[in-house]
C-alpha cells in the first residue's frame, strides 16, 4: 500500500500503521527512521484488529494469494 502510494503520488515518507510502531521510512533516500515528528491520529489500526485486515475480512490463503 504504501509503496503504491509514493509511486503515485511522490511523497517519500511513510509511518509504520502498527499499534506500537514509530518508524517511518524514507522511499527518497531509502533510509529507516526509528522515530519520528507525532502525526495526528489515529496512528495504528486498532489493537483487537488483527494484521492483515479485519477478521473474517481476508481469505484464509491471503499469504499465497500475495506471491503469484
């Protein structure tokens, strides 16, 4: 998702949406940000979300689905 949008749309630096997470990278520069400037919120998808995708949202072969 995040690599679509910068190629889309240029703009370089994207945040970690992972509850707990602070890193941003930098897709200009290709540099990892261990931390970074606050964002306004909400800055990680719920917790009791499961990754990827909401429950019962995503096919039980999403992983494989991904790699053809």
């Amino acid at each position: 998702h995040a690599t679509g949008h910068y190629t889309s749309t240029g703009h370089p630096l994207v945040q970690s949406f992972e509850p707990g997470e602070e890193w941003y990278w930098d897709y200009g520069s290709n540099e990892l940000y261990e931390s970074g400037p606050a964002l306004a919120p909400p800055t990680g998808h719920p917790a009791e979300q499961p990754a990827p995708g909401p429950a019962g949202r995503v096919p039980a072969d999403w992983a494989a689905t991904l790699r053809r």
